[in-house]
C-alpha cells in the first residue's frame, strides 16, 4: 500500500514563489521507485538540492527546475523503512517524514499534486 504525501508548510515569498511538494510511488516491473515532484512557480532554470537520509537509503541528488517550475527526481524502494526527504531550493527549504513499505506491499499510485 503506497502513500502519496504532501507538504503545504507556508514560505517566505521570494523569485521562486512558494516551493510545493508531493511524494507517490510507481512501479518499474516488480521495482517500486519513490517519486519526489517539486512545485517552485517563478524559479525555472534555478538549482536545487533533494537529500533523502533514513535506513532504507542515504543519497543527495541536484536538480534543475524545468519550464513551469517543475522539478522531479526518484530513487528505488530498496526496503522497508522510514526516511527523511528535504528538499531546498534556494532560500527555501521543504521537508517530510517517509514510510517506505515492503515491496511486496505497494500499490501503483497515478502522481500527485504538490501542495
């Protein structure tokens, strides 16, 4: 069973607008991959950074916010457990507690919008 979380936490009003958040997971064959989409109206072309740090994975990855101020990055669902995934984006910075399941227990979630 997966859970499509969102973060609605207020920002401080910038260039890049409020940064949104949302996380669901997908399956890839009999893989399930955690999806993070990010959401920073105003900050296309600007870097930022995800870090996800919890006993199922540790790993920082940078990412480009594309035309519509969407960005997005994804990493394997190794195992069980809970992570911690912070995601920055110039002054901003947006954050959220993760469960993942047992891949024997995720179901295909079709996105979400972040918030």
């Amino acid at each position: 069973m997966g859970t499509a979380l969102t973060t609605g936490a207020s920002a401080s009003s910038g260039a890049a607008g409020a940064l949104k958040l949302c996380v669901y997971i997908t399956l890839n064959d009999t893989t399930p991959t955690e999806n993070v989409k990010v959401l920073a109206p105003g900050a296309a072309g600007q870097h930022g950074s995800f870090v996800l740090k919890g006993s199922a994975a540790n790993m920082t990855t940078r990412f480009k916010v594309r035309r519509f101020g969407l960005a997005f990055t994804s990493f394997p669902v190794t195992g069980p457990g809970a992570e911690h995934v912070t995601v920055t984006l110039g002054s901003q910075t947006r954050a959220l507690n993760l469960t993942l399941p047992k891949g024997s227990n995720v179901s295909q979630e079709k996105g979400c919008t972040p918030r």
